[in-house]
C-alpha cells in the first residue's frame, strides 16, 4: 500500500484538527464568513449591473426607485424569463430536488450540492437581474451555504459541525447584504440551525462578522435608516403597535396562500415549466409601468417610502403592485425569496397604517417612520420567520434602542398569528406542499433513520387463525407469554390473540381463535417513523402491533412494542439533544 503524499498527510491533519480543536474551527467558521461575504458582493454587483445595462439607469441608482421606466422596458421581465427557461430546458433532465439551507439542516444532515447553488445563485441573479420581484437573499444563502456545507463535508466534518458551517455560511452572507453582524446571526440561530446554544455562538458570530467586513471593505453599502430625534416611545403606544403586528400577520398568511394559488394555476396548466417564467415576466412587465416600484427586490424603493411620505392612494397601489408581482414573479418559476419584498410591503403596510391612524385619530402621534420600520419587521417574521432575527435587524438599521421593545412585541404577535393559523413559514410552507412536515431547521433527519424496520423484533412464529382454543391453551398456558400474532391460509396477517382473553373465554375448546384476533386493522410499515409508528400505537390503543411487509399482502415480519418504540425514540432525541447543545 503507497504511502500518503505531503498533500493527502497535510489533509489527514487539517480533519484531525477541524474535528477536535476548537480554534480551528473557529478558524474555518471565519473562512466561511469572508466567502459568504465575496459571494454577497459578486452577486449584487452583476444584478445591479444588469439594471444599469438593460433599464439604463445610473450606476448608484437602484431599479425600484426610478420614478418611471420607458415601455420598452415592460419587455425586459419577458426576456429574463425566457432566459431562465433556458437554464430549466437544459436542466430539465435533473430530477433531484434542490435543497436550500434550512431542508439541508433538518433532513439531511447539512449535506448540500455545491452544483445545485451555483444553479440556484445563477437563476436567481437572471431573475433579478431581469426586474423579476424576488430578492437576492435565496441566492446569498444558497450559494455561501453550498460552500460552507462542500468545505466541510470535503474536511469530514460531524453531522453536527456540518450543520453548524451551513449556519455560519447563511450568517456570513445576511450579515454582508443587510450590514448587520446580529441580523446574520440570530438568522442563523433561528431560520437554519433551528437552535441557540452555547456552542453555536462564537463559530456564528464569527462568520457574520467576517461576512460583514469584507462586503464593507469591498464596497458594499450598508443602508442606515434615520429615525426622527425626540421619539418618545411609552405604554401608551404598545396597543397600535401590537395591533399592526396582527394584522400583518394575517397579511402575511394573505400573500403566502396567493403565491400558492398562483403556482397551482402555473402548474395545472399545460405550459412547460420552462415557458412560465416568461408569462410571469408579462405580468411583471405590465405592473412595471403603473409604477416601478413593483421591480426587482424593492431595496431602492423601500428606502424612498422611509424618505418620504406618500399619498393614501399611492400606498394601495404600490402595495397591490408589489403584491401582484411578487405573486407573478415566485408562482411563475422566478428563482428568488420574499425576504426583501416582505420587508419592503411591510414598510408600505406600516406607511398605510400609520397615515389611517391620523386620519381616524389625530391626537395619537404615532411617527409614520416608526409605523413603517415596526411593519417591516412584523411582516418578514410573518413571512421568513425569526422574530429575533428581525428585531436586530430594525436596530442594525435604525441604531434606535427605543425601537426594539416595540418591534419584538409586534414580531411576536406576527408570529404567534402566523403559526396559530398557517403554521409555516414561507420556506417550510413550501417544503410542506411537497409532503415534507418539517417546520423549522431543527434537526429531524436522524428520525427518518429511526423506522420500525430498524426498531421491530424478527422473531415471530405466528398461529393460524382456524387454529382449536384447546390445542392454543395448551400450546400457550397463562403465563408463557402475553400475545401471540394469528395469520390467516395464506399467511397473511389476521390480528393479535391475547392469552389471558383465550383461557378467560367461556367458548368451547373445539372452536377456533379466530373470534379473539384483536387489531385487525392496525399494523405497522417498515419504513414508518418512530412519530408515525407512535401515532398507530395511540389510535389502536395497544402495546403491540404487527409488522408487516405491505399493505396488499400482509405477511407479518415483525412485532414492536410501544414501550421499545418510545425507549429508543427518547435515547435519540438525547442523543440529538446532546449533540446540538454540544454536550457530545
């Protein structure tokens, strides 16, 4: 057997070290943060070149906040659709679904395709590019994430530190496009490790903070909302608050049931998943010339309602606009998240609560800047989730501690709302239409591992069912066990017959056991889950179910019992325990 090179021992070494020292970890996890913040700068510099080559707008101009666009410009969503279309022909093939971040996390052990990002970054920069409404934060994750997770799996890192780069890669890259080293973190905390513990918050924060350095030192931008001095923020001002929290929580529940709507209308119709970003892109075309606030992400436009103080009438439009082609752009095949757009509707929700407000109640004094920024949070952690994550990211911007209590109190109240009645986030709801039941990043995958085919006794030496009471009760006195599994001619499973019932019968010993088979209808899969398993243990009301191979044949091959399932369903969920919290 060769000797290992100088190269392959150096790797051996460096996966020594990323497993056992902690120093080193850290180390990788800044790594991963100045990637995350390279890949943010990348992207945001071709979108934004992209809006200066097609729309024909100043370099420092953002596309949402140009005041009217020529109609030819209605033109170029259709185009970038149809360029998108031409990435889904050519991957048309691919019949693997792509795994964001948070699926990543929570099935598969924060295993993610490098190949897939890159797609993934590549369609959602054609989509923002083009003028679609979808932010560039999906992009940001996935493609800090998809390196974060291929570095670590390429050093052998742990289910559980593998997890943990997928954390710091969506950190690093949120901390460099919003300018908020605490927003990336508690991003990560909340929405794609689905924890917060000791363990998690030096790797974390370490890579929000490198993310966000490096965009700063290359050039990007961190926008500064300005809050009015003088603000006084007392009780008295927590009810309209909390109110708008409500609110735009069912608002949010609105949209995310019409995304849906429309990616059902997309896909009950005959067009072919390529051709539909493209009649997406009309919809988005024709919204663009009513105003162009409806274009793109909404970064420019977010800003100008904060600058300034719009009609009445103009917030209902823009509002329905943005709503209208954000629902277009996502049903349509448009790659892209609603991060960016839920807080830009939420400025435009608090702008319109705000100005309602005074005309009913003049004397109240809510300042429209503060309605706006406290509706920006209360609609994102409706829509992406995080109630901690948007807080930080109202104070990052604003630099006003007064504003958290305010904020915190009205995201809570979004959330509560949105989990009470819809009880997904966007993300997760998505993830829940294709037949996950995942909600949240927290690290379920082991207990797909965990089946009853796994757990489940294979010793089985079933009866027949025409099998005589006498020959039974003399096969099987009281006492030599409890349940015996009865099959019928043809093996197939016929129910359970309790000892105890068989020597408690009045019935005569020439009879059968046939009369006594309990649980007829209740048998277990190999391939259920712990949770289903316990599920069908709870609705039979039994301590012992059969296993069978199907559902059409039924030959038993197994026996679990209740107890056993839930022994080893509570030494994993330790197990997982334990490991999240970085006690193992």
């Amino acid at each position: 057997m060769p000797l290992p090179t100088t190269p392959e021992r150096l790797m051996i070494r460096l996966r020594a070290l990323l497993r056992s020292s902690e120093p080193t970890l850290l180390g990788f996890a800044a790594l991963i943060g100045i990637l995350s913040g390279v890949v943010v700068v990348v992207i945001a510099s071709i979108t934004q070149g992209l809006h200066v080559l097609l729309y024909g707008i100043d370099p420092d101009e953002k596309l949402s906040a140009t005041a009217v666009i020529d109609w030819w410009h209605a033109a170029i969503p259709v185009a970038g659709g149809a360029l998108l279309g031409l990435v889904i022909y050519i991957f048309r093939n691919r019949r693997r679904l792509i795994v964001d971040p948070i699926e990543a996390n929570a099935l598969h052990g924060g295993q993610m395709s490098l190949g897939d990002s890159l797609r993934v970054g590549l369609e959602n920069t054609i989509s923002n590019g083009f003028g679609a409404s979808v932010g560039l934060e999906a992009g940001y994750t996935q493609v800090a994430s998809g390196i974060a997770s291929t570095l670590g799996a390429r050093f052998g890192l742990r289910r559980t530190d593998l997890r943990l780069m997928v954390g710091c890669g969506s950190a690093g890259a949120i901390a460099a496009a919003f300018g908020g080293p605490l927003t990336g973190a508690f991003y990560a905390f909340e929405l794609i490790i689905g924890v917060y513990s000791v363990a998690n918050v030096a790797p974390v924060l370490i890579a929000a903070l490198a993310g966000y350095l490096v965009s700063r030192a290359l050039g990007l931008e961190a926008h500064i909302i300005t809050i009015s001095d003088g603000i006084q923020v007392d009780a008295g001002h927590y009810p309209p608050y909390l109110a708008l929290g409500l609110l735009l929580g069912l608002l949010a529940i609105g949209m995310m049931r019409l995304i849906t709507l429309v990616e059902r209308g997309f896909q009950t119709s005959r067009l072919p998943r390529y051709f539909r970003p493209a009649v997406g892109g009309v919809a988005v075309g024709a919204l663009a010339l009513i105003t162009p606030q409806a274009l793109s992400g909404g970064h420019g436009a977010l800003y100008l309602n904060l600058a300034t103080t719009p009609a009445l009438g103009t917030l209902i439009i823009v509002i329905l606009a943005k709503i209208a082609a954000t629902s277009a752009s996502v049903g349509s095949g448009f790659r892209g998240g609603l991060f960016f757009a839920s807080l830009f509707l939420g400025v435009l929700a608090g702008r319109l609560y705000g100005v309602s407000l005074e005309m009913l109640f003049p004397g109240l004094a809510l300042d429209p800047t503060v309605t706006a920024v406290v509706g920006m949070s209360a609609l994102a952690v409706g829509v992406i989730g995080g109630p901690l994550t948007m807080t930080f990211l109202a104070l990052e911007a604003t630099r006003d501690l007064q504003l958290t209590g305010i904020v915190l109190a009205a995201s809570i109240l979004s959330t509560i709302t949105v989990r009470q009645l819809f009880g997904y986030s966007f993300s997760t709801w998505r993830l829940h239409l294709r037949g996950e039941t995942i909600r949240g990043a927290q690290d379920i995958g082991w207990l797909r591992d965990l089946t009853v085919g796994r757990m489940m006794r294979t010793d089985v030496r079933p009866i027949v069912a025409t099998m005589r009471l006498d020959a039974f009760r003399s096969l099987y006195p009281l006492g030599s066990a409890q349940r015996v599994v009865a099959t019928d001619a043809n093996g197939a499973y016929a129910g359970i017959v309790l000892i105890a019932d068989a020597h408690a019968t009045a019935e005569a010993g020439d009879g059968t056991v046939a009369p006594l088979c309990r649980y007829q209808g209740s048998v277990l899969l190999p391939d259920m889950t712990a949770r289903e398993a316990a599920a069908l243990f709870d609705a039979a009301e039994s301590e012992e179910l059969a296993v069978v191979d199907d559902l059409d044949h039924k030959q038993v091959i197994g026996l679990l019992t209740e107890a056993h399932l839930l022994r080893r369903y509570a030494e994993e969920l330790d197990k997982a325990r334990r490991s999240l919290s970085g006690e193992s």
